[in-house]
C-alpha cells in the first residue's frame, strides 16, 4: 500500500504519485492513467482505457470469426 497526500494544484486538487508507483504502472509524465470505479467504493489507477480493451477484444472476436474472409480480402 501506498499513501498519497491530496495537494493544492492551481485552483484544482492533486496527487503526486512516487516514482515505484510510476515505474509499475510502466507511465512518464504527459501519458493518461484512468481511475476506475469499482465494487463497495473502490477504486483502481490503471494506464489501460478499460473502453478501448473492450472494443479490443471485441474487435479479436470479429477477426477470429472472419478470418478467412479478412484473409481473402487483404490479397
């Protein structure tokens, strides 16, 4: 576990995150992380767009299903 202290950041609150959390959650400065809502008020900081994986897999499953036709189609 980690703590975060809540920082004044302009008009806005923040948090600094420490260099093992960066290094693990494998961001730099610039790049978006999400902050995902989950069961019994729980939150999850993830560099993953939970809605692109989403599209992802559902993009896999069409080009597995199609994949002959995908096949014949990039000749």
């Amino acid at each position: 576990m980690v703590t975060l202290k809540v920082r004044k950041v302009g008009n806005s609150l923040g948090l600094v995150l420490p260099k093992e959390v960066i290094g693990r959650l494998r961001t730099a400065e610039g790049e978006e992380v999400f902050l995902v809502e989950g069961p019994n008020n729980t939150y999850r900081l993830t560099p993953f767009d939970p809605d692109f994986e989403k599209k992802m897999s559902k993009a896999e499953e069409i080009m597995t299903r199609y994949r002959n036709t995908l096949h014949v189609l990039s000749k």
